[in-house]
C-alpha cells in the first residue's frame, strides 16, 4: 500500500507543477539588484530582497551544489519563513534561484524552519520543520517536499511525517537526515523539563519514522533549548553540532546571545548510541569565536571533503542594512577537518583563490605604517616570521573625529588571539599558540570579516559596518608580510535562469489552467 502511494505519488510530481507559483512570478519579475548596494556583500550569499538566516540543507545533487537558507522575502527584518535557494558549480560563483518552499499549508501555515537536504532516488529532498501557532502555543512538526529538477519542489502529499514531539514539548525541530547501511536516521533539537535535548528517530525508507532514543541532554549548563543539530565523521571521528539557547558567558567563552559548537566522540550504530561523548561547558567547543555566527551545516564533496558553511548572522543584532530592504548573508563555505586530539579546524576552500583578480599590496610593513584597502571587497594573507612579540593588524575608517576600528590581536604573553569590534561587548577572544610564525587568512566583504588564524584553530566571522574606505595599519611589535587581493562578484541573478523559468515553467502553468 505504501509502496503503491508513494510510486503514484513520485509519478505525479515529476510531471505535474505546484498549483501556485506566484512565488517563482514575483522571482522572475525581480528587478536585477534594483534595492540598495550599500553594505551589500559581492561573493557572499545575502538574500535578493528580504530576510536570511540560517543555511538549511546543503548538497551536491546532478552536478550542482545547492544551498538553501531561512529567508523572509517581504521585509528586511525576520518574518514568516521560506526556504532561499542558490546554485553553484563550483562552490564559488553562486545564482539565487526562486525560494523552494512557502509556508501556505495547514501544517507549516507561520514558518518553513531549517532543516537538512539529500538525494534519494534521483529526487532532491528537503526535510524540514513546519511552524504553526494556534492558542498562543507553537506547534512544530516534520515534513518532506520532494524535486526531480532541483528547481521546483512539492511538498510531500502526506505530511507531517512526525506530527507529534516524544515529549510534551513546543520546541521541535531542525531534522538532519542521512543513511547508514540500509537505516534512515534523523536527528532533531528540542527540549524536556526546561533543558536542551536531541533525539534520533529512525526509517527504512524516508517517509515512515519511529521514535528511537534521546541521544544527548543538558544537564543544567548547556542551555534550555537545542537547535539546528548536524552530524557527520571527518578525519576517523563522529562530530555533533549544535545551536544551544541559554548558556551563560564563562570569561571569553560564549559572549553571543546564542551558540554554535560542537562536541566529538563516537557514535554506535550497532545500539544508536553516542560512546564517550559527554556534553556539558567544558567539552562543548563554539566553532567560530567571532560575533556573527550560527546554525552550521555540512555536506560531504564527491572528493570526501567535508565542507562547512553557516550565518553570518546573530539573534539581536542590529542589521544596518535592514532599512534597505535586505538583512544578513551565510559565511563563505570553509573545509572542516579534525586533529587527531579533537580540535576542530576550520579553512576557507581552496576553491575562493578562484575570486582574486588583482593583487593589491605584497610587502612587509614594520609597526606604525598603513595602507588603503582601495576596495571593499578583499583578501589578506598575513604572515610574521616568529611568534615571541604581539602582532597587531588593525582594519579602521571614519574622519579624523570618529575612527571605528576592527582590531586583531595576538599576544605572545598570553598565548592567544582576540578581535576588537569596539562598542560593548566587542572583545572576542580564544587561546591561540602557534609554534612558528603568526598565519591570518582574512576575507572581507563589504560588511562582513572572517578571520582564520594558523590551520583554522581559531576563525572569528562579524559583521562590520565601514562608513568609508577602509585603511591597513600595522601596530604591535612584529613586522608584517601582507598580500592583499582585490575580489570580485561571484554571487547574484542569472538572466537566463529567470527567462528560462519564464517560458518553461510559467508558460505551462499558464497553458495548463
Ligand atoms: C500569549 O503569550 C504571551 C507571552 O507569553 C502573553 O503575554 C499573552 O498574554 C498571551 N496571550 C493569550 C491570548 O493568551
Ligand atoms: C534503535 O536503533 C537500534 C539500532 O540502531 C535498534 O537496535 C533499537 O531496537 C532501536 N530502538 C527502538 C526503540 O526502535
Ligand atoms: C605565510 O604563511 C603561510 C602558512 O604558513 C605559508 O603558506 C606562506 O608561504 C607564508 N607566506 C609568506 C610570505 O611568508
């Protein structure tokens, strides 16, 4: 019976359009870029108009990689969710396609929250999280929609395929989905008597889901809500990731409103069990130390590389850009790998040195002096040649009255490494001891900064807000070899893509009623 619905079922929607594509209208009638440029990054992910927040589903599916985000497209603020859609043949130059899912239905009628992407059968599926409020109370179930072009998707006929939480609870959500042998698996965030929790649920077959095991719970310190879990195996050991709601700061430790870390171990597919994992503040590492940054996901390359990318985002933060119409963007997409003692790394791909067109400066600069970044849009490799004095490289623009500055600081006395965005709360810092010379990987985009220092033992990623051209001054103690790049636009509209949405799918819809 199942079989026979599913097999009815998979034949129609290879066939037959969703029934409302004012969505895929309003995308093809966009004008190009036609809202404001100012703060706009060039080869980041930002939304076309509206809002963005976290990456929710990332995978390579018929020769393309396809990113999809958390996107309000009627405002620059958060709103009812959609799911953004982009498409990449090479991990660098990036087309936004029309948002994949539109919150209209009974069971995800105020929100289409995050979830996980996979490829089974030949259809590019999406599991997410369907968001209803009724009574005051939220109500959060798990669905599937299903494409066989990776462009339009349909949602699946018999959602919800969780409709209920194991536990009386609210919060419900996020699911990662991936295969093991001939098991589905499915892990979800959520909470129980005020704690984060994750649970895994299990299926033969994607559509039928049973409750298996709480995997992992807080024990007081790590929060009263989990979310956005991702799962994965890099370099010979299981990684979990998690967003967590409601741990304290503890000193540099966990200044943003909410976290992004991850804790290693070992999973056991024999009794879907985690080995050796305990969860608590002192094994739960963040991921990225800086101010901007959350709910992470991975995907695995043809090549076996495990590839990460996240928002470059924070609850509560003020958006500058939000009265322009748009707000926020995803990280660039970085290589995750592990060492052999359980420290993360974490490194730009090496795909982006695609994005250099010039080179700007390559010289050593001793303390004191500067330059002009010229550009808003830049890379810099810097290098010293010892690590026994601090070195400092400050990024500052404004008048001679009021100088903002981005400060980033190592300090060879404490063995760390710290960024300075000023205002309250502006100081982030991690332990940091590398052995022969300072290495800092910098990207900067417009608004944005990502710092990756050494191997990517430490990345801080945050926004900034230059109000004019932006100057290199060297301070510290150690002289500096700088290159700098100019970059250029890898992320935007394809004028194709929208023509051939037109006269494909539009027309048919248009023909067929
Ligand atoms: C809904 O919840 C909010 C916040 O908990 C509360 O202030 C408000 O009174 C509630 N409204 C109703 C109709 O129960
Ligand atoms: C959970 O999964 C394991 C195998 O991975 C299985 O042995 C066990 O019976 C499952 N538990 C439930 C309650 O389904
Ligand atoms: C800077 O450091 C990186 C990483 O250690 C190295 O690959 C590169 O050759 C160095 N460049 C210079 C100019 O020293």
């Amino acid at each position: 019976m199942e079989v026979l619905i599913l097999l009815v079922w998979l034949t129609m929607a290879s066939t037959e359009l969703p029934n409302d594509l004012s969505h895929l209208e309003e995308f093809v009638d966009q004008k190009r870029f036609g809202i404001r440029k100012k703060y706009r990054p060039l080869y980041h992910i930002s939304s076309p108009v509206g809002w963005l927040n976290n990456p929710s589903g990332f995978v390579f599916f018929k020769q393309q990689y396809h990113i999809f985000y958390q996107y309000h497209p009627y405002k620059g603020a958060w709103g009812s969710l959609h799911w953004g859609h982009a498409i990449s043949e090479n991990l660098v130059d990036w087309v936004h396609y029309p948002p994949t899912l539109i919150p209209k239905d009974m069971y995800d009628k105020h929100g289409c929250l995050s979830g996980s992407a996979i490829v089974h059968n030949g259809y590019l599926t999406l599991f997410y999280t369907g968001n209803v409020l009724s009574n005051n109370r939220t109500h959060q179930t798990q669905n599937i929609a299903i494409s066989s072009d990776g462009i339009i998707f349909q949602k699946y006929l018999y959602n919800p395929v969780i409709r209920k939480a194991p536990f009386k609870i609210t919060g419900f959500r996020n699911p990662k989905v991936w295969k093991f042998r001939n098991t589905w698996y499915m892990i979800l965030g959520t909470v129980y008597e005020q704690r984060g929790v994750l649970v895994l649920y299990t299926s033969p077959d994607i559509f039928n889901w049973k409750f298996n095991t709480t995997l992992l719970r807080s024990y007081g310190d790590m929060g009263y809500m989990w979310e956005n879990p991702d799962f994965f195996e890099v370099d010979g050991q299981y990684v979990l990731i998690l967003s967590a709601q409601g741990i304290q700061p503890d000193v540099h430790r966990f200044k943003n409103f909410y976290q992004t870390g991850y804790v290693v171990g070992s999973f056991n597919y024999g009794t879907s069990q985690f080995e050796d994992v305990e969860i608590s503040t002192a094994t739960f590492n963040e991921l990225d130390y800086g101010h901007d940054f959350y709910g992470a996901q991975t995907m695995q390359t043809l090549d076996g590389r495990r590839l990460l990318i996240a928002w470059l985002g924070m609850w509560e933060n003020d958006f500058e850009e939000s009265k322009a119409g748009w707000a926020s963007m995803l990280t660039i997409v970085r290589e995750v790998r592990m060492t052999f003692n359980g420290r993360l790394l974490m490194r730009p791909i090496s795909e982006l040195a695609e994005l250099r067109t010039e080179v700007l400066e390559s010289a050593w600069y001793t303390p004191g002096e500067a330059f002009q970044a010229g550009t808003k849009s830049f890379e810099l490799l810097v290098n010293s040649t010892s690590v026994s004095h601090d070195a400092v490289l400050i990024l500052e623009w404004g008048s001679s009255v009021r100088v903002q500055r981005y400060i980033i600081r190592y300090s060879s006395e404490f063995g760390s490494v710290s960024v300075d965005r000023g205002g309250t709360n502006g100081i982030r810092r991690a332990d940091w001891a590398p052995v022969h010379q300072i290495f800092w990987h910098i990207f900067v985009d417009s608004s944005s900064i990502e710092v990756f220092c050494g191997d990517g033992e430490v990345v801080f990623s945050s926004r900034i807000y230059p109000k004019r051209s932006i100057r290199i001054r060297i301070a510290g103690e150690m002289e500096l070899h700088i290159t700098q790049y100019k970059l250029r636009r890898s992320v935007g509209y394809d004028e194709k893509l929208r023509e051939y949405l037109r006269s494909n799918y539009l027309a048919k819809y248009n023909n067929d009623n």
